[in-house]
C-alpha cells in the first residue's frame, strides 16, 4: 500500500472531508462507552487522532485523552481546534508512542490501523501503554468485513481496491492474541447518514479518503463523473447509511 504524506496531501481539507455530524459523533461515543468499564474518569489514547474529530468527544464523555499522531500539520489543526482543557495532541504514532508504559485504561485507533508501517512493533507498543486489562477499540475496515460505502460502487475496481488496503479479521486477530491480547467483542455499529447525497459528494470531491490514492486518474475521472450523475438524480436523498466494524481488544496481562 502506498504510503501516504498528510503533511503535504490532505491536512488542509482532511477536517471538512471527514467531519462528523453531532448524531454520528454520539453513535461513536455511545458505541465505545458500552465496551468500555464504567468507571469515570479513564484514561484515553486517541492513536491516529488525525486534526482531532473524536478527541475532544472521548474527553468529555470518559476523560482525559491524548491524540498521537505522527502528521505534524494535522497535529497543528487539532491543537487550534481543541479548547478541551483534558486533551492534549502529541507527535507519535503507533509504533512509538511518547506517552508512559501503563498510562491509559483504552486505545482509540479510528481508521488508522491500515496506516501503520510495523503492526507487530504496534501491537507491543499498544500493549506498554494499557494498564492491565486495557482496552483497544479499533474501528478499522478488514477485506472480509468490508461496510461497502454507496459511493464506492461507482468508482472502476472500487470495491476491489479498496478491500486490498486491509487485513482480513482473523489476520487481524491472530496478530494480537499470538501476543497475549485477547478478544473482548466484535460487532458492528450503523452510522446515522452524513446527510444529502450532494452533501456527501462534496466532501468526496476533498479526496480525503486513502482510497482516492490507489486509482488512476482515469478512474478518478470516470468515478466522480458516474458518482455526480448518480447524486444528480436525487442530490437531496438521504446519503444511505451502512454497518461499520468494530473489534474490542483487552490487554490480558
């Protein structure tokens, strides 16, 4: 897969391409708090915090967080965004995280599993900074759980480049408890709809899904041609909603 630069390719329009409404925010954090041990305040990593969409949210709802993200402009957007006073953003990533061995009670990692470089050095590094008993949410995609996004239909090899980007489940899986993890839950959670079809276009247009930089220019071209005739016919539809994965990690040692 293709390393991807965010320092110079999607900082600038990452935050506007993939915002949140308020009520797919909530669905997240309403996800993670069942998974999650009901005591508050706990400790929280946001590994791959990107410019901040879900750090401020876990702050508020379990406590203080740190974002590591090892983009150092996405990392300067999410500092001028946030005015939590329990988040903090640090340079970092998952492989080397700046933060003390057994600091958090959970791990955040929102679709940046499939950015990491060393999996097997992350899966340590993850495991050194949990507590006992710890908690890794991982809200990635695998190549045989693949939520099938409406719009991807409409791009040349779509599905079949986009499944190529990840891991299947049981790879996934057997990388972390051949480590000593085990596995606290696996489901799906339905994002509410990011709204109209045309909304959703728009912000596709920003490009700030890795996806967009596995294809041609020619299937680029041809994808958002047959994509804005598909949003044409019906721009204030609903965008369709979808079930999206989500596997709970617990550290067992």
């Amino acid at each position: 897969m293709r390393r991807i630069d965010y320092d110079t390719e999607q900082y600038q329009d990452y935050a506007r391409g993939r915002a949140l409404t308020e009520q797919q925010l909530q669905a997240w954090i309403s996800a993670f708090g069942a998974v999650l041990p009901e005591r508050r305040p706990l400790a929280g990593l946001d590994v791959g915090s990107g410019t901040g969409r879900f750090t401020p949210a876990l702050a508020r709802a379990f406590g203080p967080v740190t974002g590591v993200e090892p983009s150092v402009r996405m990392c300067e957007i999410a500092q001028a965004q946030s005015l939590h006073p329990g988040v903090r953003y640090l340079a970092g990533s998952a492989e080397d995280m700046p933060v003390p061995s057994g600091s958090a009670d959970y791990a955040l990692m929102f679709l940046s599993w499939h950015h990491v470089q060393d999996k097997p050095r992350a899966v340590r590094e993850l495991a050194r900074v949990l507590r006992p008993a710890g908690r890794l949410l991982l809200r990635a995609n695998f190549s045989d759980h693949h939520p099938r996004p409406w719009w991807l239909e409409h791009f040349p090899r779509g599905l079949e480049v986009d499944s190529s980007l990840f891991q299947p489940l049981h790879e996934v899986i057997e990388m972390f408890t051949s480590a000593g993890w085990r596995v606290a839950g696996f489901g799906t959670v339905t994002e509410p709809s990011s709204g109209t079809r045309g909304d959703m276009l728009e912000r596709l247009r920003l490009r700030t899904h890795s996806f967009f930089a596995h294809l041609s220019p020619d299937e680029l071209e041809a994808g958002f041609r047959r994509l804005e005739q598909a949003a044409a016919a019906d721009p204030g539809a609903p965008a369709p909603v979808f079930s999206e994965p989500l596997l709970t990690l617990e550290r067992g040692w």
